[in-house]
C-alpha cells in the first residue's frame, strides 16, 4: 500500500473523529463498527494495514484532515484502533 493509499484511510477516520472531543475506547468502538458496516473504504484487514503504516510514518498523520487533537492523540488511538480490528468478531 502506497502512501497515498494509507493516506486516504486516515484522512476518512480522521474525518470521522473530527467533532469527538476525547477519542476513548466509545470512538474505537464506533470506527471498528463504521470499518465492518462498510463506511469507511476497506475491510478490517486493510484498514488495519492502513494504520499501521500511519504509525510508522514519520510525519505529521492530520495535516490533510487537520482535528484538534494531538498528534500523539492520534498515534494512540490508532494504535488502539489497530488492535481492536486485529481482534476477531465475536459471534
């Protein structure tokens, strides 16, 4: 996946959690349920892989989808975001 690739996943979350004034585990939740109901572009599988190039990325992850949270805000709940769709559905 190309950078502009995993960009366009997190610009579209980052979209998503624009108005969220703490992003806790309630916001996780509602991306993982947005990702497995198809509002976000990807499966879990991709989107995860999406994330997880974010967070090795160097640079700034909201400077095309600009939020009020921190840069470390971010990193932190895409890392929590990451593991909440490594993890199975349950049935």
């Amino acid at each position: 996946m190309g950078t502009d690739s995993w960009k366009g996943h997190v610009n579209g979350i980052l979209y998503g959690i624009q108005f969220d004034r703490v992003l806790d585990d309630s916001v996780v939740t509602r991306v993982v349920d947005g990702v497995i109901a198809g509002l976000y572009p990807g499966d879990r599988a991709e989107t995860r892989d999406a994330l997880d190039q974010a967070l090795r990325y160097s640079g700034p992850l909201n400077d095309q989808a600009e939020t009020h949270h921190s840069e470390d805000d971010i990193r932190s709940f895409f890392r929590r975001l990451s593991a909440a769709l490594a993890t199975p559905p349950s049935s």
